[in-house]
C-alpha cells in the first residue's frame, strides 16, 4: 500500500470525491466499542478515506453522533454523506431532519443528502426540500439511495430532479443486477453509482473462490471484493470498518488490480446479468 494513491470519481455538479469511503452502519451503537469505532474512523481520515457515509436511521442516530466526534476539527478534510428517512422525506420534513443530523455530526452542513429509500413521500415534494437546503446552505449537493433505474427515470422528470449527484446502492460480486440497467443509466448520465456493502455484509469473505483468489493474488477477501466493486471508474464505493486494522486494510483495495483472466474467472462463479433483476436491498 503507498500513501499517495487517491483514486476519485466526479459527481455531475464537478465535485470530486474520494472513490472509497467508510461506511458507518450499526456503529455507535456498542458504549463498549465507542473507542474503537471513533479510533477507525480517525484513522481512516488520516490515511484518506475522506469519505464518510451515515444516517438519521443508523442506531436512531448513534452513528452520526459518533461521526461527529471523529470529524471535530477536521471537518474540512471530510466528504460527508447522510440520509433521510423516506417518512420524514416531506418538504418541512427533509429540512428538520436535515437539521437535526447537522446537530449530531456537530456541523454547519453536509457535502451530500440523499433519500435513503424511496416511500409514500411525492419525489417533487423531497427533491423541493433538496433544494431548498442547498439554498440555505446546509447540504451542497443531494442524491438517492436504493433507486432502481425506472425510479430515477421518473425522479429525473420531476423538477429539479436532474441535480441528482449519485444513487446508493447494494453492489458488489454476488449482488450484480445494477450492471443490466442502472449503471448504463447512470452512465448515461454522467453520474456515478455508489455502492454500498461491498463484501455483502461478510458473506463473500467465506466465499472458495473469493478466498482462493484472494490467496493467489496475497490480498485479503474483503480488499479482493473491494477492489473488485471498484474496477469501474464510474462507481464509488463505502466500506464499513469497525476497527483500525479493517480500515487500513481497506484502504489497501485502492491498490488492487486484476488481469482479464481473473475478471473472465470471478464472471464464471459471478455471473453478470443477462437480463432486468429487481434492485437487492440490506
């Protein structure tokens, strides 16, 4: 791994970001391993991972919290990303929550907001919201999350739904629907996917094939399905550690590459779709 690697990707308003972040899903929740969780963080932010993704929904807010004591004093040096839950995705709902995650994380505004799912909510009325947090000030740009292509289809139409920076979502080798549709779309777009669990949650780690693999290339699983989610330079990615040594090992993926034959052999035991699959969620 060397220090100066820093692979990015921009978002359509010409924003560069970080093209691996940290994911922060169940964290802040365990009193018990609140110094852990706060020291990988940090950590991450040292060695570049400067992307931060969190929710309101994340521990009913623990995570963001959490997020917010990682980031004092360096909030300059973060990409950060948070969510709205889809029932408080109204108008005035989206600038409260909005509001009320800025007084978790301990800042004055976020560099990107997006809808964590699509619900009863008109998407008119939360891209309304959207903007008008933009206005204020307190995001810089928004996006979506768990949108399926016919989804941003139709946000695309609504106004001011073209400003859509990016779409969340599950990807990585066992989960590869997104590759029929939504990411020729976003491509179409010029607007990068990013995917979050990228290791399916730990499962590819038990995986033979990614473990062999791993094993022949002398790389981990997780920075093998890592790497693998970011072979694409439109996709971004967030991975979630718990603890310095997962983050540092993280970073490591940025470093990975692969050999036609070994992409030819992950299609084998991977397959991509051949044809429309529903969007997976966690």
């Amino acid at each position: 791994m060397t220090a100066t690697t820093h692979r990015t990707v921009t978002l359509p308003n010409g924003t560069v970001v970080p093209a691996l972040g940290m994911g922060t899903w169940y964290m802040g929740e365990d009193p018990d391993g609140h110094d852990i969780e706060l020291g990988a963080l940090r950590t991450g932010i040292e060695i570049g991972l400067n992307l931060i993704d969190t929710a309101e929904m994340y521990g009913d807010g623990a995570a963001e919290v959490l997020v917010g004591e990682a980031i004092a004093g360096r909030r300059d040096e973060v990409f950060l990303v948070s969510k709205v839950l889809p029932h408080h995705a109204t108008l005035q709902g989206t600038i409260a929550a909005c509001e009320a995650s800025l007084r978790r994380l301990r800042t004055d505004h976020l560099d990107m907001y997006l809808l964590h799912w699509r619900g009863p909510v008109p998407l008119a009325e939360t891209v309304a919201g959207f903007e008008e947090l933009v206005q204020a000030g307190l995001i810089g740009c928004w996006g979506v999350s768990n949108f399926d292509a016919p989804d941003m289809a139709e946000l695309v139409t609504v106004p001011g739904g073209a400003r859509v920076q990016t779409d969340q979502v599950l990807y990585n080798l066992a989960r590869r629907g997104p590759e029929y549709d939504l990411i020729p779309w976003c491509r179409e777009h010029g607007m990068p996917l990013m995917a979050y669990s990228p290791v399916d949650h730990g499962r590819l780690l038990e995986h033979p094939a990614v473990r062999d693999m791993a094993a022949a290339k002398g790389v981990t699983p997780a920075q093998l399905a890592i790497a693998w989610v970011l072979r694409l330079p439109d996709v971004f990615a967030v991975a979630k550690a718990r603890n310095r040594a997962h983050v540092i090992e993280n970073r490591a993926a940025l470093e990975i590459g692969f050999t036609e034959a070994e992409l030819a052999q992950l299609d084998m035991i991977f397959p991509p779709p051949f044809t429309k699959v529903p969007l997976e969620v966690l």
